[in-house]
C-alpha cells in the first residue's frame, strides 16, 4: 500500500464523491435524471481511473460491482414497478447506476488509502479518538481473527464425519446449537485473551493506561 | 441487513447520521460513569470478533445459512453504551473498507443494527431478569432481546427506505416484518447458544452480571421502549386503517414524508391493496406472535441447564 500523502483529504474527497453519487436523484419522484446520468458517467469514469493507476485495480472495481448489484437489484426492482408504467426502465437504470456509481467511488477510496490510511484519514478530519482507537486496534486484530476462526472451522470440518462445521439447523438443531455456540464462545474468549495480552504489551512499551 | 449507498436520500442520511450520532455521543456519557475502564484494545478485539462470528455461517434449511449480528452479545458483555460503539464501529470498516452498506447509509445501518441491536437486547434482557443475578433469566431475556432487536431493526430500515420515496410503507412494511421474524428467531438462537456457553464457562465475565451505572441503564431502556412502541406501532397499523399507513400519517403530520403517494397502476389500484394489505397484515402480525413465543421457548430450552437466581454453578 503506497502512503497517501494528505489521507484527510484524500478521505474526505473520497467519501464526499460517494455521497454526492449516492444522492443525485433517481428520478423516483418523476425529476429529470439525464443530468444525473452524466454526474455518474463522469465520477465512474474518475473511479476507474483512479483504481486503473494500481495493480490489481480492475479486479477491485469488478469485485465491488459484482458484490453490490445483486443487492442494489433487489432493493431497485419493486422501486422500478412502482414507478409509472413508461418510467419503469428509466428508474431501474438510474437506481443500479446511483448504487454501482457510488459503490466504485467507495471501492477507489478504500483501495487507494488502504485501512492505515483510512484511519489516518479519520483522524486528521478530527473524528473523536474515543471512535479511531477503537477502530485502529479493531483492523490490528482483523486478519488474525479471521484466521483463527476460519481455523476452528478447518479443525470442526475435519472431525465432522460428513466433512461440514455444522450439521445445519434443519437436521440436527440441538447438536447445530450447540456446536456453534462453543465455536463462537471460545472465539470470544481468545479475542478477549489476546486483547489483554496486547493491552499489557502496550502499557509495558510505556502507552498510558 | 446493509443499506447500500444510493437508497436513501439526503433528508434521510442526515437525519439517521445526526440521531446515531446523538446515541453514540450519549450511550458513551453515560457508560463513562463504569468503574472498570474498557481499553480501546479491548473493544477493538471485540469488534475484530464479531466481524470474525459474522464469517461463521449456520446452515439453516437446504440452500441457505445465516449468521450472527451480535449487538445484543456485545451489548451484554460490555454494557450498551460501549456496545454501540462496538459495532458502529464494526458498520464504519464493513461500509468504509469491504462497501459492504453504504456511507450515506451508515447512520442508518448504525442504527438499524448497532443502536436497535444494542439498546433493545440489553433492555429487554435486564427487564426479564429485573437486576437479578440469575444467569437463566439473564439469558432468556437476552435471546427474546436478541429477537426483538432483529424486528426493530427490520422496522427501522422499512421506514428509512420508505422516507427516502423507494416504497410505500404499508407494502414493504409486512414484507420485512415477516421475513426478519424467521431471521430474528436465527439470530436469538445464535445469540443464546454463545452466551449459554460463556455463562458456563466464564461465570466471572460482565454477561453474568447487569453492572451498569444508572444513567446507562436508564438510557438503553428509554431506547428499549421507544423501539418496542414503535414495533407495535408497525404491528398495529394494518389494523388501524383500510390503507396500512399509520406510520407513513404520523412521519407526514411530522413533515417529513411529504411525498406523493405512489399510484398502483391497473385493477390494484381500487380494492387489491386494502384486501392485500389486511392479509398482509394478518400474515404479520401471526409471524410476530409466533416469533415472539419462539424465541422464548428458546430463551427457556436454552437456559434450562444454567442456575437461576441465588444459585451457584457447580463444577
């Protein structure tokens, strides 16, 4: 991840372009949308070149898409058939092109600033600590969380004679119950172990208690 | 579920920005007043846990599997105020790096899951055990807290998405209500089953207990309450009028709905939408009942084993 060199502003660029893509009107109240069409044909095209300028950049923004319009389809379908029998076209386009418009610019922001730049970001627009620190020590055990429990689910599929974590609520609900609920508990109890460890760590490196 | 970027509209975002942020700034007064301070490690590793549980699918019936929210669990663990921060600050990483919700949509989503989950799963859960230190009361109210959560969230997106002129209430109303009764009872289950095991495993930890300052206790009620009214308020309004739009009246006497009305084209237009309504209605308010008595039963199964009041967990 190459360093952002003013992230506050890069953040507040970023996020105010997602919004401003998010919020031009869809046409849902019968208003003119070509105008509206041209703001997101623009401010995709600037995603895309932002997001081209890095490795792997047209992966992301294939990924954000295909990730997001399935969902903004089913929220945009019953829209669009409620919408005047001649605008139903029009209405849908517009919502799936707001929804994928912002959704790049969100995707060009997150992948040009990366999760140390965001949280930069955060607090140089004065974002109250009390939130950020959260946030900081929230992405520092991310990865590691992830993995451990993607672990304890390797560790379940492998005892599991029908090679699966859970046996499903469907079949075997009292064992499905719990099961998951001793997965997730010593989950919790681990993120609580190390979050201790890594609290005293910083204390003995001289952090304020 | 995630609000996306591009549903709501501007009056909408700002206006579930500003009361999630009001909840947030006043959850975390009040939970200043704790003794025991919460390091920002701590609440972070939480938050760093839930998006780890909420990677853990259940495989519900052939096809498809659900996973957990967690607000109540978090909640529960270290008191509401806190718990709101957890997991708006789980929302603002899933909407800032993973575009998973959107950003204007983040103070509804914040609210939907974080402010409801946390507020409504705590109060509930405290008012079932009433103070007390019984862990079976403790957890049944927390599974029927966890269920109550999930349909006063479902309701909050319901109205945000209609505000923001998508849909008319009185249609996506029902249609939400019923489906996030079947999930609600999912997420009450899952929230019992972990909290089952802690309470076991770590009677010592904070979900044993209801240590909370007043005032945070008083704040997440308040909350519980205004969530619950406005659950029977959403529950009620099919009954209340031919056109199910008690809720869509009153945000309109209140200025902000002042949207025309969307006109069902065709034969829908006359008659289908009231009949519709009224079995939509119907067909809600059996999911709630049904839900609701659900969720306690589980509540009860679950916690069958766990002491209850005045007790001690022998091991």
């Amino acid at each position: 991840m190459r360093e952002v060199g003013r992230p506050g502003v890069a953040l507040l660029a970023g996020v105010g372009a997602t919004a401003l893509a998010g919020l031009l009107p869809a046409g849902l109240r019968g208003e003119p949308v070509l105008p509206s069409f041209c703001a997101w044909g623009l401010l995709a095209v600037a995603a895309l070149a932002f997001l081209s300028r890095r490795a792997g950049g047209a992966r992301t923004a294939a990924r954000v898409l295909l990730f997001a319009l399935p969902v903004a389809f089913l929220l945009a379908a019953p829209a669009a058939l409620l919408a005047p029998p001649g605008r139903r076209a029009i209405v849908l386009a517009a919502l799936l092109a707001r929804a994928g418009t912002a959704v790049l610019l969100a995707g060009a922001t997150a992948a040009l600033l990366g999760p140390p730049g965001i949280v930069a970001g955060l607090r140089a627009l004065r974002v109250p600590a009390g939130l950020v620190d959260v946030m900081e020590a929230t992405l520092a055990s991310l990865v590691l969380l992830g993995d451990e429990a993607r672990a304890m689910l390797r560790a379940r599929r492998a005892r599991h004679p029908a090679g699966r974590p859970f046996a499903g609520l469907a079949g075997a609900p009292v064992d499905t119950v719990r099961g998951y609920g001793r997965l997730v508990a010593a989950l919790l109890l681990r993120a609580l172990a190390r979050a201790e460890r890594r609290e005293l760590a910083r204390r003995a490196r001289g952090g304020a208690p | 579920m995630h609000i996306p970027d591009g549903f709501v509209t501007a009056p909408v975002a700002a206006g579930t920005w500003l009361a999630a942020g009001a909840l947030l700034a006043g959850g975390l007064a009040t939970a200043r007043r704790r003794e025991e301070p919460a390091p920002a490690t701590m609440l972070g590793s939480l938050a760093a846990f839930i998006f780890a549980a909420q990677m853990i699918n259940v495989p519900v019936a052939p096809g498809t599997s659900g996973h957990l929210v967690g607000a109540t669990l978090v909640a529960l663990l270290v008191g509401p105020g806190r718990g709101m921060l957890v997991m708006a600050v789980v929302l603002a990483i899933q909407a800032l790096l993973f575009q998973d919700g959107g950003i204007t949509a983040l103070g509804a989503n914040v609210l939907d899951m974080g402010a409801a989950g946390c507020l409504v799963g705590w109060g509930v859960a405290s008012l079932v055990s009433r103070g007390s230190d019984s862990p079976r009361a403790r957890l049944a109210g927390a599974v029927l807290g966890a269920f109550l959560a999930t349909l006063v969230g479902a309701t909050l997106v319901a109205l945000w998405l209609s505000l923001s002129g998508l849909y008319p209430l009185g249609g996506i109303l029902p249609l939400v209500l019923v489906t996030h009764a079947a999930i609600g009872v999912l997420e009450a289950a899952l929230t019992g089953a972990v909290l089952v095991v802690l309470l076991r495993w770590r009677p010592d930890l904070p979900a044993a207990g209801t240590a909370s300052p007043a005032g945070e206790r008083w704040f997440a009620l308040a909350g519980t309450l205004l969530g619950v009214a406005l659950l029977l308020a959403a529950f009620a309004a099919p009954f209340a009028s031919s056109l199910p739009d008690g809720l869509e009246a009153v945000a309109e006497r209140l200025g902000f709905a002042a949207r025309e009305r969307v006109v069902l084209p065709g034969p829908l237009a006359d008659y289908g939408v009231p009949a519709l309504a009224r079995h939509a209605g119907l067909a809600t308010a059996v999911a709630g009942v049904l839900g609701t008595a659900l969720a306690a039963v589980l509540g009860w199964l679950i916690g069958r084993g766990l002491p209850g009041a005045g007790e001690r967990i022998h091991r």
